[in-house]
C-alpha cells in the first residue's frame, strides 16, 4: 500500500492509540479514570461521546493482541483502565 492514499481518518486513529498506551505506560500500575484519559487525549471543552474513548480503547487492545501481547490493558469497572 502506497503511504500517500492512507486515509487521514487511519492517521487519527493509529495517534489516539498512540496517546492511549503512552498514558497508560506513564502511569502504570495506578487505575486511571475514563475522566482523565479523556482529558489527556482531547485537551478541549469540545463535547466528545463517552462510548468515543471505549471503541479506541477497543481498536488498541486488538492491535496489541494481534502482535501477541494479551491481556494489557485492563479494565476497572467504574475505576477506568489501568496497565499492571
């Protein structure tokens, strides 16, 4: 595939998972809320959907579950997402 007809829209999406697995690495071992990733990953008062940050974090544990890394991130029912 040819780098010039890469949608944008798959630039967009391959940063956010980016910015999710840096935070997460930053802050491993400590639960962070839905509140604080979001806040991180769009740093503005522009209303983002709350069901936004789930499917990346979706697209992202199936990336790294496609190179072999299982079970990374984990999910804290109404705590957030953390790295152990």
């Amino acid at each position: 595939m040819r780098v010039d007809i890469i949608p944008l829209s798959f630039y967009m999406i391959l940063n956010l998972n980016i910015k999710i697995f840096y935070f997460l690495l930053l802050h491993r071992g400590k639960i962070k809320s839905r509140e604080e990733l979001m806040a991180y990953l769009w740093d503005s008062d522009m209303f983002v959907d709350d069901n936004t940050l789930t499917v990346n974090i979706n697209r992202l544990r199936k990336k790294l579950e496609d190179i072999g890394l299982n079970d990374v991130i984990h999910t804290r029912r109404g705590q957030g997402y953390i790295i152990l």
